[in-house]
C-alpha cells in the first residue's frame, strides 16, 4: 500500500500538469472531429456550384464524395496533430522524430513517389469530377460500382460481390457508365424476309409504349426507337435501336424491352433466327 501511495505521489504532480493537457488534447480534437463534419457539409453543399446540365441526383452525389473525402482528410490530420502533442507531454522531443521521419522518407523515396502519384491523381479525379461514390465505371477490365474514394484509391465492388482497390496513379483510362445519362443501345437480328417497314413500325410501338407506362416512364428520357440497318450478316438483317435512360437505368429498361419486343415479334411473325448454313451439292 506504502508503494502505491508513493508512486501516486510521484506521480501527482505529472498528472496534474500533463495529464490534464493530455485529456484536454484529446478532447478538443473529439470535439474539433465532430463538429467538422457538420462544417464541411454545410460549406460544401453551398459552396459547389450548381451546373444546368447535371440532375440533381448527381449534383448530391458530387457534394456527397467530396464531403466524405474532406471529412476524412480532415480527421486524419486532427488525430495526427494531437498524438504529436500528446507525445511531446511524455518528455519526447518532436524536433528529432520530425527529422528523423524526413530521413526515412528519403530513404524511402522511391517508393513514395508512387504514394505522390496516387495523391496528386486523385486530386485531380476529384475536382474534375470524373466519377462520383455510387456510379458505375469500367477501369481497364474492371467494372463495378463506386463504393468509396480517397486521395489515394477508389473502391468499385463488382457484379460477383468482388471489391477492387485501385490506386488512382494506375488509372490512365476510365469509363464513367452513369454520368448525366444513359443509353439503350441494342443490335437485333431479324430474317431477311422479314418486312423493314412493319419491323420499324413495330419497334418504335414497342418502344413509345414502355416510354407511356407509368411504372417505367421516370426511368427513361427518350423511347427506344429504330435507328437504321447496321448490318447484313451471314444469316440476318442487323438492325441498330437506341434509347435514352437516367443513369443506371440503361440495363432494367433494355431488359424490359427485350421482353416486350420478344412478346410483339412473336404476335406479329417476326421471327429472330438461328445461324444458317446454305450447303449447294454440287450436281454428279
């Protein structure tokens, strides 16, 4: 009991002094964490800029990224500047370590220079706005949706569930699949006997019909349509059809109109053919 009570008293005086600057540290860095968030938000939803051609579906998404890339950047360098401070409490000279540390960032500057990479190319992915948290891009062979980003890497999930993590200074190309909008873009095959001028009418009806229907109308900005003949392949006409949609609706209104166009060709005798071969014998 006489060995608590002494190290008690040695430390008192340390507790009283440091101890309390160290739980005062951390709670305004608690305190400075929490109330960031809400400062950002409201700084960011009023300070972006608005743009005419963009949904405001989008335009939240925009603020909802940059919000969250700030926020944690911000939370980063709080808890980094209060765990100095704190550290500098125990009796640790920072000036040192500070030195050190850029020791051993040279050191280990060839690795950190793809670190920079990713940084400054996140950066500009950010303010260029190329893609956002919840839209659909293709990297390379890689298509998912956005579930995160930071300055460093994005984070798609693809169909199979799959997360990828990418860093930013390995992305030299992207493919933003929902963006402003989407398109219906199909290439159907009907038989070379089939009528154009029916095939058309019949498209375009199918088409304007799934526009009129009130559980699909929301989705679509322009109704599938005829486009053109964009192919005569070995066994059948390649008609082209295109359609405007809200982004990430390009695949539920394509499939839907698959179905409904599969419906309307049967009833009308239009018939999507197999592959054929003609075989000539050539006569004995």
């Amino acid at each position: 009991m006489e060995i608590v009570e002494n190290i008690f008293k040695t430390l008192e005086p340390w507790l009283i002094t440091h101890g309390l600057k160290i739980v005062a540290i951390i709670i305004v860095a608690w305190l400075i964490k929490t109330f960031s968030g809400s400062l950002i938000e409201k700084t960011v939803r009023k300070t972006v800029v608005s743009k005419n051609f963009i949904s405001p579906e989008a335009e939240k998404k925009r603020e909802d990224t940059l919000i969250k890339i700030f926020d944690t950047t911000l939370k980063l360098i709080i808890w980094i500047v209060a765990a100095i401070m704190i550290v500098s409490e125990f009796g640790v000279e920072i000036g040192p370590m500070i030195a050190a540390a850029g020791i051993i960032g040279l050191a280990v500057g060839f690795g950190g220079q793809y670190l920079i990479r990713d940084l400054i190319s996140g950066l500009f992915i950010i303010l260029e706005n190329q893609y956002r948290v919840g839209d659909v891009i293709r990297v390379g062979d890689i298509s998912g949706t956005v579930e995160d980003i930071n300055l460093r890497v994005s984070v798609l999930r693809d169909l199979d569930g799959t997360v990828h993590h990418i860093p930013h200074g390995e992305i030299t190309k992207v493919a933003n699949l929902s963006k402003e909008f989407a398109r219906v873009n199909i290439d159907l095959g009907v038989a070379y006997d089939t009528d154009l001028e029916k095939l058309i009418k019949v498209i375009d009806k199918v088409g304007q019909e799934l526009f009129n229907d009130s559980e699909w109308k929301e989705f679509i900005i322009e109704a599938p349509h005829f486009v053109r003949v964009n192919e005569f392949a070995d066994s059948a006409i390649i008609v082209k059809i295109l359609g405007d949609t809200k982004p990430l609706q390009q695949w539920a209104v394509a499939g839907e109109f698959r179905k409904r166009l599969k419906i309307a060709f049967d009833k009308e005798g239009i018939e999507i053919p197999f592959p054929q071969m003609v075989v000539h014998q050539a006569g004995k």
